[in-house]
C-alpha cells in the first residue's frame, strides 16, 4: 500500500485526524512499551472499501504505515488484478501496535485496541469490510471458523454494509499459487459487492450478523 506522501502518512481531517492523534499517545496495553510507532491506518478517509489485517509487523511499526512490505504489495496486485481502484479504499489492522516478535495478538491486547478499529468503521462508513486472516475475521464476524472455512462468499454485516473474509496475505506468500488464486476469486467478489447497489446485496441473504454487536470478544 502506498498511500503515504514522501516518508509520512497522509493525516486525515476532522475526527478521523483526531482518533489518530489519540491512538499515537495510547498506553492502554503493554504494546504501548514495545512499540516503535503506532501503526493507525491508511487510505481513503471517505473510502469504500476498508482492510482490516492484524497487526502490524516490523516494517510497520518502524515506519508507522499497515502493509508497507510483501504482503502489502500481493495487496496492491490483487486488487489491480481484479481491477479495484486502490484510492477507494484504505487499510486498517485489529490491533495498532506490533506484538513483539510478530506474535499473535493476545486477547487482552485486542479488547483494549477494539474501540480504535470500532471508531475508524464508525468514521469511515465504508459499504465493503475485507478481513484478512483468521484475527480479523473472528473478531468481526463472530465466528470460531477458520478463514478456509468462512471465506468465498460475503456476509450481511453491521449497519449494512457487506462483509468478505479472506485470506491473509502473508498466508499466500507462504503457501503459493494455490491460496493466492482463492484471494483473486475473493477479490473478483470484492470488485462485485463495490460495484453492486445496496439492495441488491441485502435482498439476497437474511440479515443474521447486524443483529449482534460489532465485536465477538
Ligand atoms: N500484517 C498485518 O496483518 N498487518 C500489517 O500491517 C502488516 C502485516
């Protein structure tokens, strides 16, 4: 993802900007003591589309920008593969610190995180979430189901919009062709639901997610 301007973020206007200022001071977890920068999001503040990864990893947390290394550019290729324009959408991950050594984010670290990703869907609106990897998807889709399991179709989500898990990139970088052709069909789904008005989508499954609450933990 290149959404930043010479080495900084392009920082959002208004209350976007704002929960920005507030997660870059945030000292609610014990990542806060490890963290090099906080890794907020980037894209589109009006976008369409929003990415949710799962953590940052060195390279983001050095230079405070989700997906700035090889997963980030199988990102950008899906999505020119598909032919999604990358401006509509922008990218945020579960949680905005790195666990040290790339371990997997504990569950305390997210419920103290989750209000940051609740304020970015709340503030951005986006009509499509794409989750990425089995972190984000069980949190936002509530499930106990792997990502193998859950992914190739969109679900009926919160306040309307539609949500499509995926696999997470990183996971194609390591398994291969295989995985990376599933990610290019959830992709074409994406590139669907975007291009899609809103009852079309919402007349075609019942609505069972938007009944619960945003998060599963
Ligand atoms: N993996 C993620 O889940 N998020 C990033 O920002 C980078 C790698």
């Amino acid at each position: 993802m290149t959404f930043e301007e010479g080495s900084g973020v392009v920082r959002e206007a208004g209350a976007l900007g704002r929960l920005r200022v507030e997660a870059e001071a945030c000292t609610a977890c014990r990542l806060a003591d490890t963290r090099t920068k906080v890794v907020f999001g980037v894209g589109n503040p009006a976008a369409e589309l929003l990415f949710v990864g799962e953590a940052p990893g060195r390279n983001e947390d050095q230079q405070g920008v989700p997906f700035v290394g090889a997963a980030g550019q199988l990102l950008d290729r899906l999505m020119a593969d598909v032919g999604i324009d990358r401006d509509r959408s922008y990218i945020a991950n579960v949680l905005k610190c790195r666990p040290p050594n790339n371990r997997d984010p504990l569950a305390d670290e997210i419920e103290a995180c989750k209000g940051y990703l609740r304020m970015q869907l709340e503030l951005i609106d986006p009509k499509v979430v794409v989750t990425l990897g089995n972190f984000a998807t069980k949190l936002l889709l509530k499930t106990e189901s792997g990502i193998t399991k859950v992914r190739g179709r969109s679900y009926p989500w919160w306040r309307g919009k539609l949500l499509i898990p995926t696999f997470h990139p990183a996971a194609a970088l390591r398994s291969g062709d295989q995985v990376t052709n599933l990610m290019r069909a959830d992709f074409e789904l994406i590139r669907q639901a975007l291009a899609a008005n809103d009852e079309a989508y919402t007349a075609e499954e019942p609505n069972t997610v938007e009944q619960l609450g945003l998060f599963q933990t």
